[in-house]
C-alpha cells in the first residue's frame, strides 16, 4: 500500500464514519421514537426500546452502507477535484484506474460487510426485534390489584387491599397463598406491590404485618412483623414466541441455500431472498465507479447537483430490485432479473468511469448537471418571489 493509497483510505474512512452515523441516526430516531409512544402506552419498561433500537441497527445499516459509502466516496472524489489533488496526481501519470484502486479494495470489503449484515445479523435481530414486541404487546404491564377485590396473580396465590393507588400503594392488605404443603395467610397495614423483570414475579413489602402459617397435622403458627417482605414468582399466561424461521427474512444465507427448517414459506420465497441478499452485497462494489465520475463535474458546477443524480440512481436500482425480488417470490419472474439489474447497474456505472478515465477531468454528465442546477435556481428564486410577495410591508 503506497502513501497515496494510505492517504485517500483515511480521507474516505473519515467522511465515511461521518456518512454513516447521520443515516443512521436519522433513520433510526423516528422508529425509536415510534417504540416510546409504544412501550409507554402498554406501560412497559424503557429499556425494552433500547433493546429493540438495538435490534433494528442491522436492518438500517443494510440501508445506510450503500448511501453512506457513495457520499463518502463522492465528497472525498469531489475534494480532491476541486483541490486540485486529483490534477496534481494526473500530472504526475497517476491515472483515474489507478487513483480507484482504494476506493475500489474498500467497497470488496464493504461487500463482505454487507454479506455479514443481510446473510446473519439480520435474520437473528430481526428475530430478537419480533420477540421483544411479542412481550411488549402481551405483557400486562399495567397490572394492578384492584381495591375490595380478590385477585388471583398466581395459580396458588390471592391478594386484596383495601385502598390501592397507581403507585403500588396498598392499605389493609391481605394475601393468601399455598408453599409446598404450608397454606399461609398474611394480613397488613400497609404495604408496597412491585414487579421483577418482564413480570417474571412480584414482590410485597408489607409494614404491620400478621402471618399464619398452617402446616399439616401441626398447629398454626402465628408471627408479628414491623417489616416483612414476600416474593413469589408470577404464573405466566403468556404464550411462547414462536422459533425463529416462520418468516423467510429470518432465514440466514446457510438457511436459505437449502438448510432451511420448516415454515410459513414458500421454494420460490427462499430463492428470491437468497438472490436478493447476494445481490445487494455485490452492489457494492460498482459504488466507486459510479460515484468518482460523478465527482468529476466542472468546477463550475455545484457538487449538490452530483449527489442528486447519484441517489436518484441508487434509489431506482433498490426500488427495481425491492420489485424485482417480490415478483420472484411468487414465481413470475425468474431470480435472473435481479442480477440483470444489477449488471444494468454496472454497466451505466462502468461506462461512466470509462468516460471519466478516457478524458480526465470532464464529464458527460455536464449538461445534467447544469440542468439540475440551474432547476435548483429557478426554486429558489421563485421562493424569493413568493416571500416578497407574503411579506409584509
């Protein structure tokens, strides 16, 4: 690896870091903040949405790597083309190929990445992220011992209070339960409810307290108490999440190759979502050929107008493969297209590199840029028009 090579790799590292945090960070805070409202109105614990923010960084970062690589690469490219690096090193019989080369290693590796991403850690999170919902929705988070009532909140145990409040509050409780052969009566002034984990168990401390124990072929035995404590477990009535696999996004790469268990799926499903991933992993690697043609516009040029074509074009290809796969998924296409679509994508991005290093420092795409920018202009200045014409005098 040669200084230049070390150079351009940090520069991309940098603003690919930067790239990456802002995807991100934006595409997860609306779903989190989504999980809040959620979780608060089922009246469940906060970490939960954290774990389930946790859970969805895979599926973003799957969206995020491919954006955030082409902004790092086009705004490193467009630095050094607007520095006058790139002309310096042209000079100095440094050609376009051979500037590429680290951007070119970086997206291999990046491939590899993305085959980690959707082949393994989105099939397990995806899971986790369903699992933890399934607790979410079904837990009785709000439970509460209702005042003058009887409430069962074990098979063997009953509890009631007198006054209650939202806060676990009780006063002139009473609780009876069964330990082993032991039947056990418990009466107090006050007293405090509380939950485990999950609901795992619930937990009374109890103030002024009179316990009776009963045990078989034994008299009762009668205790005081100024503090006393009982922890029991909760009888779940919740059903068990379902295994992992009942959805073919659960699937991992392995899975879908043909060591798939059994689920709700169907043969061509598997297929479509095993060529999908594959597909967009390999995507990847045509990102600098696209991207360094387009950070070759005249100087005269805005760079936005460049970041502009770029995502339109990412965004047709991974809608038309988002297309492409579901048709193939029910069997009226065949799982080919979605690679014909990723050559179609290679092939425009490879044609413009080809141009970029046939004639250093132009571009054919010119004139679309100056139609883009000169479309922004016109915005703008009828913006200025109209807030001229609203403000006022």
């Amino acid at each position: 690896m040669t200084r230049i090579d070390r150079y351009v790799l940090t520069e991309l590292g940098k603003r690919l870091i930067v790239a990456l945090g802002i995807v991100l960070i934006s595409l997860v805070v609306e779903r989190v903040l989504r999980l809040f409202d959620l979780v608060s109105m089922k009246g469940g614990p906060i970490d939960l949405v954290w774990q389930m923010a946790l859970m969805l960084v895979p599926h973003y970062l799957g969206l995020a790597l491919p954006a955030g690589f082409f902004v790092s690469i086009f705004l490193s490219m467009s630095r050094f083309h607007h520095d006058s690096e790139f002309d310096a090193l042209l000079a100095a019989g440094v050609s376009p190929s051979r500037f590429a080369r680290p951007f070119v290693a970086a997206s291999v590796v990046l491939a590899l990445v993305s085959v980690g991403v959707f082949g393994y850690a989105q099939p397990y999170t995806r899971y986790g992220y369903r699992a933890i919902m399934h607790l979410v929705m079904n837990i009785p988070w709000n439970a509460q011992i209702p005042e003058m009532s009887f409430s069962r909140v074990e098979k063997d145990a009953t509890v009631t209070a007198d006054h209650t409040s939202a806060s676990g509050q009780l006063d002139k409780v009473f609780v009876h339960y069964f330990d082993k052969d032991a039947e056990i009566t418990i009466v107090a002034a006050h007293g405090v409810l509380s939950f485990g984990p999950l609901r795992s168990y619930y937990q009374l401390d109890l103030a002024d307290a009179q316990r009776v124990e009963i045990q078989p072929g034994q008299p009762p035995s009668v205790g005081w108490f100024q503090t006393l404590s009982v922890r029991r477990p909760i009888a779940s009535s919740i059903p068990p999440f379902r295994a992992r696999g009942d959805d073919v996004r659960e699937l991992t790469l392995d899975e879908l190759a043909g060591k798939a268990p059994d689920g709700n799926w169907t043969k061509a499903e598997t297929r479509a979502e095993f060529h999908s991933r594959v597909v967009r992993s390999l995507s990847v690697v045509f990102l600098p050929f696209l991207a360094i043609p387009l950070a070759l516009a005249s100087r005269r040029t805005k760079r936005s107008a460049g970041i502009v074509l770029g995502a339109v074009l990412l965004l047709i290809t991974h809608y038309t493969m988002q297309t492409l796969q579901g048709m193939a998924a029910l069997g009226r296409v065949p799982v080919i297209s979605m690679w014909l679509a990723m050559a179609a994508f290679g092939t425009i991005s490879g044609v413009l590199f080809w141009r970029a290093q046939r004639h250093p420092g132009e571009n054919p795409l010119d004139p679309a840029f100056v139609a883009i920018d000169l479309a922004f202009s016109w915005v703008r200045a009828l913006a200025v028009v109209a807030w001229r014409k609203v403000r006022p005098a």
